[in-house]
C-alpha cells in the first residue's frame, strides 16, 4: 500500500493552491511604492569599439529621473565568476573584467549599454530609443576552432588571446591513454556538436532594488535560485555593501533550469540605481531580452575516441572539447565543462584509462553558463553515442556492449577522480528492457513501415553526479564558494515548526516534500510544518538550488537539525515524564517510556520549551531551535537506462517520438509524485534538445533565434506521454536520507536516446548514417537520408 | 488617456489608460490582477490567457480599450469564493500539473476554454489546443493528463505515471 503521508507519500502540493488561485507572488507581482522603471539600451552589434554614448536628448524626455552609462560604474566591481579553473600548465584561466554597463567596447549583442530610469515603462524604453549610440564596429569572433586561431580579432583586448584555459584531466594519464589507443583492436571515433541552448524558464528574469536612506539598507528582490549566493557576490565583489545591509528576497521564482543560478547585471543595476536615484527601481525582462541576456547553456564541439580490446572490452577514452564561454564568464561557467563534465566521462562503464582535454573559448556571444545538467549531458551524450556508434562497427547489439562494460561493483573508484557510492546498473537496465517491450519493436516498426514511415530505437545510460560537495573538496577544484546546506528548524509553542532552509524552490516542490521528511521524523501531521525559503533576512546563509542538490544537501540539514531538535525535546519529556532519556522514545507525535503507557505529546513537550515551568533549566536552556549546516561527504550518483522509439517520414525528414522509456534510480523517494514530474520535464528539455532547439549565431554575432517564433519551445503536440520508473532503488550511503536527486536526470539522459533512435531509423530505410547533429531537425532528417 | 470600463470577473473595474496600455497590463498595473503573466513579447507563451466575453483570448495581444464594456475572466476567478477549487484547478492539482507555476493561469484558463467548446476531446486535441500555451516544467504529460480527467474521461489508459 502506498503511503498516505510523510516519506515516500505523493503528497499533494500545498502551494499548487495559490499558484492555481493566481496568488502566486513572482518577482514581477512585487511593486514598491514611489519605484521607478528601468530600460536597458543593449548593444545590437556583437564586438565594436564604444566611442560615445548621449544621452542629453534622453534625458530631457518625459518622466526621466537619471540615464546611466559604463562611466556611472567604473567605481564599481566586476560581476565576479565564482570558479577559477587550472589548466593543464598549472596556469590559472583567463578572467576579464565584466563591467555592469558596457566600457570601451561591447563584446556581445544584448549587451547593456546604457540603463534609462523613468517614471514608467513606457516612458523609459521610450528614452532609451533617444540615446545616439556611436560605435565602431569591430570583426567578431563567433565560431570556437576561429576564435582561438592566430591573428583572430580578440574579444578582450588585454587578455592574450581568446583561450580562457586549456585543461587536460587528468593530465597525469594521457600517456598512458595514448598507449592504450596503440594496442586497441578497435577505435571508434566520433565528432559532434552540443547545441547550444536556452534554458527558457517561463517567467522571465525581474529585479527590485530598494534602498532606506534612513538605515542604509539595501533589499533586492529578485528571480534567484540562490539568494544567499547572490548577496555575497554582488554585496561583496560588485558593489561593496556589506550583507547585514543587504536583503536578498527570491520569492515566488517561474522556474530556473540554472539560467537563475548566476549574478547578473541587471541585480546590481537596481541595487546601485536605487540609491542613485533615492527610489524603488524595478527591471522586468522582456522575453526578447532574456534570449540575449540570461546566459546560454551547452555548445560543446567535442572528438571522441573510444579503444576497445578484441573482446571489445573497453580499455581507453579521451576526448576533445571545445567549450564556448561567451564573451564573459557568467558566475559557474569554468567549472560546466570542467568539473562537472571531464568528472563524468566514465559513465557507466569500467573503462581504465580517460583523459579529457577542454579548451574554453570566449567568442561575441552572450555568456554561457550551467543549464539543466549542466556538463553532464554533454559527457552523456558523446559518450552515449560513441558506445552505440562502437557496437554497430562491430556488429554488436549495443544493449549487449553496454552490459558488458558496466561497473558492476560498489563503491567504484573511476580514473576520472570520482567515486561512485552505490548503483545497480544492470537493474535499470533490465527495468528498461522489460518497460520499452523490446521483443515487440520488430512488429512495431512493421506497423510503421506500412503507413510509410521508418521506427527507430534507441538507448542509453547516463551517470551524473548531483549535490555538488564536498565543500574542501570543490575549494581545491577551483570553486569560490563553499557547498554546504544550512537549515534552521524552529518549533513553537504549540508544537508547528517553521523550517527555514537554505535550499530554493522554483517549481521543485519543496514546500511539500521537505514539510513531509520533518513530519516523518517527529510523527506529526503535515500540516504542522511550514517551509521558508528565499529570504536572506529569513534563513540561515544557504547555497541555494541548482544541480539536484536540494533534497540530498539542504534536506540532509533540515534532517541534521531536526535530530537536534528531536535530541533536546527528548531531555525535556525525560524530565517531564521522570523517566532517563535513553528509555524515551518519540513515536507517532509523542514521546513514550518504553515498555510503558506513560507517554507525553509532541505539543506539551514543545509547551515546556517555552513556558519551562516544570524544565530542566539547570541542564538545558529554554526554546526549542536549532540549526544546522551539512557539508556533504561525496557527490551523489543517480544513474539510469533511458529508450526512445521514434517514427520519421522519409518524405518529410519529419521525426516523432512515440514512446520514451525511462528507468532511474535516484535511491531513496521523498515524494514519486513530484520526482515523476521532474523526470518528465527534464525529458521534454532533453527531447527538446535532441529535435528542435538550436540556440543560432550568424557569423557577424547577430542572435537569429532571439525569440519563439524563431527558438523552438517544445509545444504539447511535440511530446509523447513519457514512461517512468524510480523502482530500482539503491540508496545514497552518505546522507542520511539515502537520497540522490532527480531534477536534472531526464535532461541528461534523453539526447542520446533520441538521436540513436533516429540513426536507427535511418538505417532501417537503408540510410546507413553514422552521425547526425543536434536538432535532428526535418531539414538535416531529409539532408541525412537524401545525401 | 481614455477612460475604459469592464467587467472583471464579475465586478465592474475601470481606469485611465493610454492607447498603447495592453489589456494584460490593465489586469495587472491597474487592477492588480497579478495572476496573469507575462512570459513574452511575441504573444506565443500564452502565459497572459484570459477570457474575454467567453473566449479565450491572449492579454497582451488585445489593447485595454478594446476590452471596453466586455465581460474580462481572470484566474483569480475561477475559485469559488470559500476558495474551493474549480474541477480543472483541482485537476491540475490532483495530477501534478503545474511546477513552477507561471504559465498555469494561462493553461488554466486555456483548459477551461477548450473543455467548453469541447467536453470530451481526445488527447490529440488536448495537444493540439494547448500550441498556444508553452510549459517548461512538466514536459506536458501532467497537464495533458489534468486536462483529461478534468473533462470526466478514463485517464488509465495513459502511460504509467
């Protein structure tokens, strides 16, 4: 029987009622009084030398309270990145400046030129179109192998070129790789292009900034997936103010898929222009601002080999990549292709040897940062589709391949400086096989075939690592930051508890599952614990949401400071209940002698607390709080088999995905409900990218797909219903939950189950194609087939 | 400025706006009506659904005076006034149809139009009807899903979850 509460219970959502209501509160519902409007001026060239910028004719328009320029800043810091990546030399990357407003030059189209503050919108954008702009426009640099050739026009001109950094990992085993490729029976290689994307979450980016000129205190309201993050980079690096004078509130955020994760400049416009102007200023992106200002993910060129024994065992990979930075480094942009993509390269698979080398390249393009998976889709999908490539070389089923090289023991230490703590990948896939009804495929693509139509199959795994940590760890790797996550748990009188965690909800569902892990542990109603979140007035300094961390970092230090919580109520009932504390035991909401009947509530404990009457004040201090900061041991590993049957028109080139088969294992579930959701929307994001998003530069730098009449969103119409399965089940061994985390999963797993599906479908009509880039859209389908 | 004035669910609303005021903007400045979003500037989101005279309509491509005198439905109306959801709200509720939110009141009001028009449509029709309203969060499967028990329809025959 399934649960009906606590762990393990698809509890409904508790904030669906106001997101449903249209009670939700975004950033953009958030309106202070006196506040003013700001419209950005973005630069429609991609690289070009600023001469001038006048603005007297703006100035003097209508509701205008003060234009800014990149001269109002030059006091100010640089939006700050927040890793420094080694290469391969021992050298540290190359960092440019990143001015708030643009300086001298402009280096990418939406780039923010100058900022007009007026009374209302309409009259801000209404100035902003009276500035005189005079550039000179400047040769950009927009494809990755161009930019870092010798004599290409550079991006920043006092950096030495437009190599960020050249990392080779690990670079201790490339001559042992190469070796290794020497003595291969077999070398599959591969070339392929990452598209580049747009992570596109449906509320756009919005910003307030209020300043008290009485206090000195700043607040900034914003669409973040990490508030905390966001007031020590900007107070800190940008513009100088000190946190206990900053106020971070992230409310209500539409979704971030990573593209919230990073400090803008648009925040610390706001911030500073609220003083500036001594009012409320307010920034509400526009859709066709968001396409050339929130940063992009993904767009990768990578090679990849792959050497196999004559028993086509696998015995070396290395790799090739070309990673493209933008012109900037947004906030975690080094550490994508890097940590979070060379750490991965061993998938599921016991392969002895890898080394992986990643060139960084800043090119006129809008910067480029995590998005959903972030590195590890793009270590999953070369690989994935490496290992298919091998196995029709060889004349394998490619099912069998991956059977065959699967890491079979636990904890697995790969050459790639990861150890994996638990998994069971020959129970997914199994799973998969048993879910996709692969002996009924043949009959299927028979179906197919006679409405004229080619079927494809196609699988893969993925590995990923989630819950970035531990803290020493990702310190010695190049982070700037620690990865800890804090919780303070506060109970009340009457026995509610607020929980306070550092953890973001931004469609996650947190509110529901996190309240569900409190009341399992104390033995009390849902209903009796509220979560808070997104407030650096509130919560305790926190890290905030991104890489599947969540549940396994923040819900461990809610789980850390519940035990205390539990710990300290136990003494007050001993006491109450004039029994020794090891003999009381909390069941159910009450804490009992065991052995007995003698038993007092949850709600009379928590009264004591704090009316300590009849308390051991001698021994304990009255209230009942506490606080906890966990700082994982390890990454998490959730990993899985995913399938995909597809449907294309010869006639058309026109692709289809039928079935979608996906079988996860995430250890331990909070709530299958809402895990089943994250699956889905990950697999749509990934579909998505596999048939139809395509992030498009022109060679001048000009956006071409800069809104979504030209960006294909996946629509309704273009999924299928998705099959999903969490059931394989094997349990993370470090934190106290078990849990592994689920939100990025379907994002990562699903390109290459899409495009060896399509390949498969390709051969099935006699087209034998070894590769074909993402999207694999209609025109390259009918190119692919007609060549 | 001109003068406009509606209905807005089921309360009379009026204001001055400018010529250039999208009736969406209405809703939201003028009304603080914030359930309504704003998810682009190409009318393609669909975040913005209303009805307008009981037809669904996207606010940020009708203009506040062209409103003037209709009968406007938002998303803060569609609950019973004790806060009892409606079948489609509690829909989407039961079957995990919404994640983040912001493009709910507009596939909300999107789903109540359809189901109007149509009280048994087939789930290509869900799909087909719902092209004007762009999710990231669910992939679509949950809403489509809400959208079919909404309208009273066996919904076991959906893949598993």
């Amino acid at each position: 029987m399934p649960k009906d509460s606590g762990i393990g219970a698809s509890s409904k959502r508790r904030e669906d009622i106001r997101f449903l209501t249209g009670d939700g509160n975004y950033t953009d519902d958030i309106n202070i009084h006196g506040q003013a409007y700001v419209h950005f001026l973005r630069s429609d060239v991609a690289h070009g030398t600023l001469n001038s910028v006048n603005t007297d004719a703006a100035a003097a328009m209508d509701g205008v309270v003060k234009i800014f320029t990149g001269t109002d800043f030059e006091a100010v810091g640089s939006i700050p990145c927040g890793w420094q990546v080694t290469d391969k030399h021992g050298e540290v990357m190359q960092e440019p400046r990143h001015p708030v407003l643009a300086h001298g030059k402009v280096r990418h189209v939406g780039e923010p030129i100058a900022a007009v503050v007026a009374d209302t919108p309409e009259q801000a954008r209404d100035a902003a179109e009276a500035i005189e702009v005079d550039i000179s426009e400047l040769p950009a640099v927009i494809d990755m192998k161009e930019a870092v050739r010798d004599g290409a026009p550079k991006v920043h001109d006092d950096l030495t070129g437009n190599l960020c950094y050249d990392w080779g990992f690990v670079e201790e085993n490339k001559g042992a790789v190469d070796a290794a490729f020497e003595k291969a029976a077999h070398v599959t290689t591969l070339e392929l292009v990452n598209n580049r994307l747009v992570a596109n979450p449906m509320e756009p980016r919005v910003a307030v900034g209020d300043f008290a000129r009485s206090t000195g205190d700043y607040t900034l309201y914003t669409t973040s997936q990490n508030p905390h993050v966001i007031r020590l980079l900007m107070g800190a690096f940008v513009l100088g103010i000190p946190e206990h004078k900053l106020r971070v509130v992230a409310p209500d955020v539409g979704g971030g898929f990573g593209t919230k994760i990073f400090h803008y400049q648009e925040e610390a416009f706001v911030t500073f222009a609220a003083k500036a102007c001594n009012r409320p200023v307010k920034w509400t992106s526009s859709r066709s601002e968001a396409f050339m200002s929130d940063a992009h993910g993904r767009d990768h060129v990578t090679k990849i080999e792959l050497a196999l024994d004559a028993d086509n065992n696998f015995t070396a990979l290395r790799t090739d990549t070309y990673a493209n930075m933008g012109a900037y480094l947004s906030t975690f942009a080094p550490s994508v292709p890097t940590w979070l993509h060379g750490t991965l390269m061993a998938g599921n698979y016991k392969t002895p040897l890898i080394y992986v080398n990643v060139k960084a390249v800043f090119t006129n393009t809008v910067p480029v940062d995590a998005y959903r998976g972030a590195g590890r889709p793009e270590a999953t999908y070369q690989l994935e589709r490496l290992v298919d490539k091998a196995a029709h070389e060889l004349g394998v089923d490619p099912i069998k391949l991956r059977r065959q090289n699967f890491v079979t023991e636990f904890p697995y230490a790969t050459p790639v400086a990861v150890e994996y703590d638990t998994g069971d990948y020959i129970a997914t896939m199994d799973k998969l096989e048993e879910m996709a009804d692969v002996a009924g495929f043949a009959a299927r693509r028979q179906e197919s075939e006679a409405k004229g139509r080619l079927r494809g199959f196609g699988v893969n795994c993925y590995i990923e690592a989630c819950g970035i940590a531990p803290s020493n760890l990702v310190g010695q790797l190049g982070a700037r930051a620690g990865l800890y996550e804090s919780a303070t748990v506060r109970v009340n009188a009457t026995g509610g508890l607020v929980v306070m965690t550092g953890s973001h909800s931004h469609g996650q569902g947190h509110e529901t599952s996190f309240a569900q892990v409190v009341a399992e542990m104390i033995g009390i109603d849902e209903s009796m614990v509220e979560i808070v979140h997104g407030d650096t007035d509130r919560v305790p300094m926190g890290m905030g949401t991104y890489g599947s961390r969540s549940l396994a970092v923040g819900g461990s230090a809610m789980v850390r400071a519940t035990e205390k919580i539990i710990a300290k109520a136990r003494k007050i009932a001993s006491h109450l209940l004039e029994a020794s504390e090891t003999d009381v035991e909390l069941k159910d909401g009450a804490f009992t002698v065991a052995g007995t009947d003698k038993s007092v509530a949850w709600g009379d404990v928590t009264l004591a607390a704090y009316v300590p009457h009849n308390y051991p004040l001698e021994e304990i201090e009255p209230g009942l709080e506490e606080t906890a900061f966990y700082d994982p041991a390890n990454f998490t590993y959730p990993s899985g088999a995913y399938a995909c049957e597809v449907e294309l028109d010869p006639e058309t080139g026109q692709v289809t995905v039928e079935r979608f088969f996906a079988a996860d294992d995430f250890g331990n579930i909070v709530n299958p409900m809402i895990v089943t959701g994250q699956v889905h929307g990950g697999l749509a994001q990934g579909i998505g990218q596999a048939l139809m998003e395509n992030c498009t530069y022109d060679a001048d730098g000009q956006l071409l797909s800069a809104s979504y009449m030209d960006y294909a969103m996946p629509r309704a119409s273009d999924l299928p219903f998705y099959d999903v399965d969490h059931s394989c089940q094997t349990p993370c061994t470090h934190n106290p939950l078990g849990v592994k985390g689920c939100g990025e999963a379907g994002a990562i797993g699903s390109p290459p189950a899409v495009v060896n599906a399509v390949l498969d479908a390709m051969r099935s009509g006699g087209k034998d194609v070894s590769h074909i880039d993402m999207p694999v859209s209609p025109h390259r389908v009918w190119e692919a087939m007609n060549s | 400025m001109t003068q406009v004035k509606m209905t807005v669910n089921g309360k009379t609303a009026s204001g001055h706006v400018e010529g250039r005021t999208l009736l969406v903007q209405f809703l939201r400045e003028d009304l603080g009506l914030t359930g309504t979003h704003v998810g682009c500037d190409t009318s393609q989101c669909g975040a913005c659904v209303v009805h307008v005279n009981g037809q669904a309509v996207k606010a940020c491509s009708m203009l506040a005076v062209e409103a003037d005198g209709a009968d406007v439905a938002t998303i803060e109306g569609q609950a019973a006034a004790d806060g009892t959801l409606n079948t489609i709200q509690q829909a989407f509720q039961d079957h995990h149809g919404l994640q983040c939110g912001f493009c709910t009141p507009g596939m909300v009001m999107s789903a109540a139009a359809l189901l109007k028009d149509n009280p048994k449509p087939t789930v290509a029709e869900v799909r087909h009807y719902l092209d004007g309203n762009i999710c990231r969060c669910t992939g679509y499967h949950n809403i489509v899903k809400a959208i079919m028990a909404a309208s009273g329809q066996d919904i076991g025959a959906i893949a598993a979850e």
